[in-house]
C-alpha cells in the first residue's frame, strides 16, 4: 500500500530545492502568464508545484570533471532525450488553455542496487499528495493499487541482466493538468522492465493490465486489440509501451494506451489513427485534416505516403494513444509527433506552429506562440538549438482543434549537440550514464 512507504519519504536538500525551483518556475509561470492564468491561479500552482513536484525531482545535478562541466544526471529519465526529469506542455484549444507539468519522481536510489528501476520515490510522491489533500479533492490511488502489481518489477537483478545499455529503465511517471483547486494526478506505468522478466511482449502485459481492472472497458479496448492483433505479422507494426491512468475514483477515469511506429507516412498515421477504419464520423475526419495540416505547415510533407527523414533515436516516430473509459462504446485517438527529430530548429518549429495554428483557427496561439515561447526561454537563441520543443500532440473534439505542445527544461543539454556526422540533434545525442545493468 502507498501508506506503507511513508517512511522512505526524506527531505529534499535545500540546495536541490533551489536548483529544480530555478529550473522549473520561470518557464512554468511565463508560460502560465501567457495561457491566460491569473495572477492568483499563478501563485497557487506555483505552491502546489513547490510541494508537490520539486521535492521529487531529486539530488541537485553534479558537474563532470569535463571541460564543458557538462551537469550529469542522478538517474536518466525518460522524460526526456536529455533526462531532465520533468517537462512543462501547453494545452492549446480554441476557448482555453491549460498549462501540464510532468514528471519522474527520482528517488535518492535511483538506478542503484538498492532501487534499479526508480520505482520507490513514485510512491512517496503520491504519498505526500494523499497527506495534504482536503476530503474534497477528487485524487484516489485504487488504480494506481492495482496496476502496480502488473508493472512493478520484484526481480531487479535477473531483468537487470537482460537490458541493453540503451533501454530506458523508468517504470513511472506523474503529471497535473493546472487546473482546479487540487489537480488530480495522471499516472503513467511504462511496460518495459516487467516484460524483460517475464518473457511476455508488452503488448501483452498491457492487454492483461487493462483486462483485469474491475471495469467494463472491452467495448472500447476491443477496437485496439482487434487492430493490433491484425498488425501482428506487419515487422513495423505499433506496438504498446505504456499506459497511464487517472487518479480518481475508477469509472470516472480516463485509461490510455499509448503506442508508437517507425512508419512516419500520412498514410500510416491515418491508419493507425482511424484503427483501419474502424474509427469513423465526423469529429474523426476533422482530426485527420488537423494531422494534414500539421504534416504540411510544420513537417513539409504533403504527399501522403512520403515518409519522414529517416531518424534511429529510441523517440522517433510516431505515437498514439486510444484513449478508453468504463462504459465508453469506442476509443477516442490522438497523435504525437516528435518535432524535436523531424520539425528542424526550435525557431523553425516556432514559427511553423505559429502558421499551423493560423491553418487550423486558432488565431491567438498563431499571433502569440513565438513571443510566448522567448518570453518562457529567455536566455535561448532558437535559430541554432534542437530540442526545447519535444512533442506536438493533435486530436479533435466536439469543441474543435486540441493542440498540446510538450518542453524539455533541457536540464542536462545546450541544444546544441551535434551527433557524430556533424548534424545538429541537441539533446538526441545524449547517452545513457548508468550502466549499472551490465556490472551486476
């Protein structure tokens, strides 16, 4: 039980709270400043994110012994292709916007013997939201309960024998939607480490994930598992990595199912997006149009079958999630894209979102998205950095157009990195510190 973990809860150094306050606090309130927050929202999330996320973030970052005093991280999150354990994303719609911080909690043994797979400080994040949380917040953790036993690994060391050097080894992550008095948590279970332990695929410890919460989800996972068993003998088929959850009471949240594929062509989106047609009317067809502009505007592609430059990075490629509910009849998609490897510079992403807002009806964010992201970066000069824009999430509801643009905090990067023929990747080019798998 979380309850049981209490104990390994310790205090934060006042020297990482300062270091992770300063990453974390000026983009976030620019950003909020420019999503339309008022001042007193501002200052309440600015607390909650105080109390909430930055006594996870972990041990303030050492220098190498390198020229360049390169900052190495405690433990190398997948949030980012840096590590840096948190991000900020801007949700963009036309009548609101709302601000995100996620994150990896980062226990003080993370990625040691002792803890491998960073899978204690998760707990003793949600712990510390349990404590603090009035009678009148909507947070509950049943879920977080019942998944933990299908995601968490108990036998470190024999998975630990069989990871690859490059295979991430985050088991959770965390994010709040700012929004509201107390924001509910969003929990995310990666697959990887538990299906290296058990021989299963991911697909398939995630299907029984989803099979066994004691809720009626198979009318709408049925469409995803149908689809992914007809892609089984396709070599680029999407597979399943992750799966996150709301933290509220059970048949009022939302349960998403998150894949990726190699195949960057419209064409492919489209089949993917739509289940092979298995998803269709009107609110579908607008969503694909978004994805058209999106392809045109900030990817300069517009044949549909022409791919994307080809990219090697763990991140490439395209992602999906379906997002499923109890009683929901079908699942509700959406993409994301990761401009960081296919969109150029952050200036050219900058301003090609700001043309693909303008597409797509979204008049403000096209007027205001390059000055909001110089307002929230200051000391960046976009035109030769890689990276500060990650991923652009697109989908289509009944209110229209639903843009999420995600930001690395680049803790651990310049945006600068050039890869080994010259090209500039920024961040792409960072490689895993902790061998630790590979001594035992």
């Amino acid at each position: 039980m979380v309850a049981a973990i209490l104990s390994l809860d310790f205090d934060i150094s006042q020297e990482a709270t300062t270091f992770w306050e300063q990453a974390i606090l000026p983009p976030l309130v620019s950003l909020m400043q420019s999503a339309g927050y008022s001042i007193t929202d501002q200052e309440h999330y600015v607390g909650f994110i105080n109390q909430f996320v930055v006594p996870s973030l972990g041990p303030r970052p050492k220098n190498a012994k390198t020229p360049t005093g390169t900052k190495i991280p405690h433990f190398d999150s997948f949030c980012n292709d840096d590590f840096t354990p948190a991000e900020i994303s801007w949700n963009i719609a036309a009548n609101k916007s709302t601000i995100r911080v996620g994150f990896e909690p980062i226990g003080i043994f993370a990625g040691t013997a002792k803890d491998p797979f960073n899978q204690i400080e998760p707990g003793v994040a949600i712990s510390r939201l349990l404590r603090q949380h009035d009678r009148n917040s909507s947070t509950e953790v049943q879920l977080w309960e019942l998944l933990k036993t299908h995601f968490h690994v108990a036998s470190n060391n024999e998975v630990a024998s069989r990871m690859a050097p490059g295979d991430h080894k985050t088991s959770n992550t965390i994010s709040f939607d700012l929004q509201g008095k107390w924001p509910s948590p969003k929990l995310y279970f990666y697959a990887t480490p538990i299906s290296l332990l058990t021989d299963t695929s991911t697909d398939d410890i995630i299907t029984t994930a989803v099979t066994q919460l004691p809720l009626n989800l198979e009318p709408s996972f049925r469409y995803v598992r149908l689809f992914l068993e007809n892609e089984q003998h396709n070599h680029n088929s999407p597979r399943l990595e992750l799966l996150s959850v709301d933290a509220v009471c059970p048949t009022d949240a939302r349960i998403k199912l998150y894949m990726r594929t190699k195949d960057t062509s419209f064409d492919r989106v489209k089949e993917i997006y739509t289940l092979k047609g298995a998803l269709n009317g009107p609110e579908i067809d607008a969503g694909l149009n978004l994805i058209r502009l999106f392809y045109l505007h900030v990817l300069g592609i517009s044949a549909p079958g022409d791919n994307l430059p080809c990219c090697k990075h763990l991140t490439a490629g395209i992602g999906f999630n379906m997002e499923i509910m109890h009683n929901r009849p079908v699942p509700i998609p959406k993409v994301y894209i990761p401009i960081r490897h296919y969109g150029g510079t952050d200036l050219r992403i900058a301003q090609s979102l700001s043309n693909f807002f303008r597409a797509c009806g979204l008049q403000q964010a096209a007027d205001n998205y390059l000055d909001a992201l110089r307002n929230a970066f200051q000391n960046q000069d976009f035109s030769d950095t890689i990276g500060r824009q990650t991923y652009a999430a697109l989908s289509y509801n009944n209110n229209g157009p639903y843009v999420t643009i995600y930001y690395n905090l680049m803790t651990f990067s310049t945006g600068k990195e050039r890869d080994e023929e010259g090209r500039l990747v920024g961040p792409a080019v960072r490689k895993p510190h902790h061998y630790f798998y590979s001594q035992l």
